[in-house]
C-alpha cells in the first residue's frame, strides 16, 4: 500500500471534512488534552466571527422579532422551536391587518433564522405558509416607510432655529450639516471619529469605517467642500463644534444633558432621527415625515435637482442601486415638471 493509499487518521479526517470526531478511547494524555482546549478555543473564535457576519442592528431586530413570535406561541399554546407549518400560518393571520408588510417579512426571516440555527426544517417554506404570505401581500401590498427627504431650504430652516451660545445647538449645526453634505447614515454619523476627519485646505477628508453596504469594513474616503455661506458650511460648524466640546480625540458626537453637561461616550443613531425632528418641529415643519434618513435623501434630491450627475451623486452618497437612489429624487420632484399643470386644469 503506497503512502497516498494509506487511510488518514480518523480524528484529522473529521476536521478535514468539517466535523469534530470523538477522541479515540484510551487514557487521554497531556497532547490529547492540549488538543481539546485548542479545539474548543477554535470553537469559541469561529462562533464569535459568525455573530459579527451581521451588524448589531440586524442582530437586534432579529431577537426583537423572534421575543414577539415566542410570547404569541406561549399565548397561544403552540411551540415556537420547532414550529409547525400551521401555528406560522396562524401566526401570520394574526399579524395581518394590525403590522405593517415589512414587518411580517422581518418576522418571518427572524423564524427561519432561529430555526436554521437551530437545525429544524424551515416552517415558513411550507406552501400552505407561503400561500398565506402571498396573500397577505396581495391585501396590504408593501406600505411605504421612506421618510420625506429634508432638502436645502428645510435644512437652513431647522439650523435657523439652533442656540448657537449653547453647546447642544453649536453640536446640532454640525451634526446635521456633516450628516447632510456627506449624505451619511445615521450609523455612518455616529460612527466618526476625530481620526477620521482630515482638514484639507478644500475642506474636510472623511474617512467611513464601516457603512450598510460595507460589512467588510473596506472604507470608504468622502470628501466635504467648503459652503458658500458661513451660517451653513459643514467645514466652519465642524471646526466650531471640535473648539466648543474642547474634543481632540474620539467619538465626534457626543450626548450632552439637559444641564449642557457632554458625555465621553458615542451618541447613539436614534439621537440623530430626535434632533432631526426636533429642529424639524421648530422649524414649522412635519417632524412625523422627517428622521434621521431625511438628510441623507435631502441632498440626493437637492443634488438632482442642482443638475449633477446621477454617478457623480451615487460615488458621493454610496449608493449600489441606481433605483433606490433614484426613489429619493422621484419623493423630491414630484411636483417640479408635473404635467398636471400643462393640460389647462
């Protein structure tokens, strides 16, 4: 028998085909011990890397969905893990008419998640299940959740109304002037830090770690002009907010209290959809159709509309869909050339 034909060790040729196999019997010595913990070490680094495939949000959202369909099923009477075919069928039947389309998807992607997890068979690839799902979707059709966009007039309005002789106000221009000129996410925003902001004599070098479509954290650098106008040019509001907070290093924006007292720690993303609406709601504007994600849609169509080109507003914005994009715009102008007011009404 020539050394290829030679069976390979049982216990290599579990991990080389993916598996753990069983220590051989016998007593186990100081290497089959040492060979364990270093498994199990490998075990423990490979479950740790499989949570951080997806972002915290996701994650969040997922244990939030799957917390409401096993407080149902123990309403209920039905098993959550694994679920029948029949209690998701139900399960649907109770969500629609009271949760939105979207929802009811997110629901289901939580379920097959946990059940995938989990080894169980899918429920919700049943065709009854599907079925019912289908229908639901024929009812309700897709509900439309994208906030209106804040262009430039709403953002010089809602900055207009900011206490700049206070530290909260001088922190709220430059927050809402990076996230808008950089079309930034609210995670983007939150996110930067000092080092990551290079002043250049053009204006400011961003530097996005890690954004929606970048899981990889492969970055992506951004770069910010100097406005026209002093009141409203993200380079001058940054400079000012950095003097202000006396902040070097770190987190750029930062909780500060009622008392005007500033935190160490990271502001968080829903803070930035409060401070939109609550200058929005200053400002005599409809803090209901206005978040966070207003700023980011705000200059994509302030951009359209200001003629530039739709891959130059993509590069900038980072949009990997020419649809999506094109949906903050079409929100934006659907009264600029609006043939309604050529046909003599």
């Amino acid at each position: 028998m020539t050394p290829l034909e030679r069976p390979a060790d049982p216990a290599i040729l579990g991990r080389d085909n993916g598996t753990l196999s069983e220590p051989r019997t016998g007593p186990l010595t100081v290497v089959q011990e040492a060979d364990a913990d270093h498994i199990a070490g490998l075990e423990q680094r490979a479950t740790e890397y499989e949570e951080r495939a997806q972002a915290e949000a996701t994650l969040r959202a997922y244990e939030s969905d799957w917390r409401q369909f096993t407080g149902w099923c123990a309403a209920n009477g039905f098993a959550p893990l694994p679920a029948s075919p029949t209690t998701v069928r139900f399960y649907l039947a109770a969500l629609a008419g009271h949760r939105s389309t979207r929802t009811i998807s997110r629901r289901l992607t939580s379920i097959r998640r946990y059940h995938a997890e989990a080894g169980f068979e899918d429920p919700t690839e049943h065709p009854r299940v599907r079925l019912v799902w289908k229908g639901i979707r024929r009812t309700q059709g897709w509900d439309a959740t994208q906030k209106e966009p804040a262009v430039t007039a709403d953002l010089r309005a809602m900055i207009a109304t900011l206490d700049l002789d206070r530290l909260i106000g001088v922190r709220d221009r430059a927050l809402l002037l990076i996230g808008f000129a950089g079309a930034l996410r609210r995670s983007e925003l939150v996110a930067l830090d000092v080092e990551h902001v290079t002043e250049r004599q053009e204006g400011l070098r961003l530097f996005i770690r890690r954004s929606k479509r970048d899981q990889e954290a492969k970055g992506y650098e951004l770069g910010l002009l100097y406005g026209s106008d002093p009141d409203t040019c993200p380079v001058r509001a940054y400079r000012a907010w950095l003097e202000a907070a006396e902040i070097t290093e770190g987190p750029i924006f930062r909780p500060i209290t009622r008392h005007g007292r500033m935190g160490d720690e990271r502001l968080s993303d829903r803070a930035v959809a409060l401070v939109v609406k609550r200058c929005a709601k200053r400002a005599g504007l409809d803090p209901a159709v206005l978040a966070g994600h207003s700023l980011r849609a705000g200059f994509v169509s302030a951009a359209a509309d200001a003629g530039v080109h739709e891959r130059t507003i993509m590069e900038h914005s980072r949009h990997t869909s020419i649809k999506v994009m094109r949906s903050y715009i079409r929100t934006a102008t659907l009264f600029k050339d609006n043939p309604t007011g050529s046909v003599g009404l």
